[in-house]
C-alpha cells in the first residue's frame, strides 16, 4: 500500500467516525479502534479498552450526544513509521448541515498502527480549543 493509499485508508476512518456520531451509531463509532485503545476525552476522562469504549459510545450517543452533530476535517496525517501515523482532525459543531456559532471547537490527535494491512485507532485525545 503506498502512502497515498495509507492517508486514504486513515481518512475514511475519520470520516466513518464523523458518519456514527453524527448518526448515532456506537458500533461504528468503535470499530476501528484497538482492542487495548486508549481515549481521553474533550473533558479529560481516560477510557482503556475497546470494550470500555463501546459502552462508553452507547451512553454518551444515546444520552447528552444524542442530538448533536459535527464535521470532521482532517487537516494533517504524518506517518512517523510505514506502520504508525498521526492525524490530527478538527471537529466543528453543527446542526444538521450548518455550522453553529460558538466560541471553540474541538480538536483530535489519532495514533493510528497498521496491522495486518489495517489500520487501527491505538489512541486517540481530544482537546477543546478556541476557534
């Protein structure tokens, strides 16, 4: 798999995480990351564990995500070995199509491996920021 090839494969992974939350759907929101994942999230809770991660996805999107939307943008992938890369992406708030108005959005740093010719989310901070 070229390069080009790789930042396709990392791309569609954010976008299939930006598709399950915005459509509610936890199993895809988990299903690209490994089984011994970590996650921080925006408000520093520290998840370990696939697993973990997946009941986590099911209460928060059926809970206070429920209604909340977002665009992802991937605004940079640096592979730090063939098999490791890092993607940062910027998550804006919307409503259905448009975007809203507030005063910060929210920006992530992946850790990406690629295993058996896959590539998978080992870890992934999320981290508010003024926009």
């Amino acid at each position: 798999m070229s390069t080009e090839q790789d930042e396709a494969a990392i791309r569609r992974i954010v976008a299939d995480v930006q598709t399950a939350f915005n459509t509610n759907d936890a199993d895809l929101l988990t299903k690209h990351f490994a089984t011994d994942a970590t996650v921080v999230t925006a408000t520093g809770t520290r998840i370990t564990g696939r697993d973990a991660l997946l009941r986590a996805n099911r209460e928060g999107l059926a809970g206070i995500l429920r209604d909340q939307h977002a665009r992802y943008d991937v605004t940079d992938i640096r592979f730090l070995r063939p098999d490791v890369a890092l993607a940062y992406k910027r998550a804006t708030a919307i409503t259905e199509d448009e975007p809203i108005d507030l005063d910060h959005s929210m920006v992530a740093l992946y850790v990406l491996v690629k295993d058996d010719g896959r590539w998978r989310i080992a870890a992934r901070q999320n981290t508010l920021a003024p926009r």
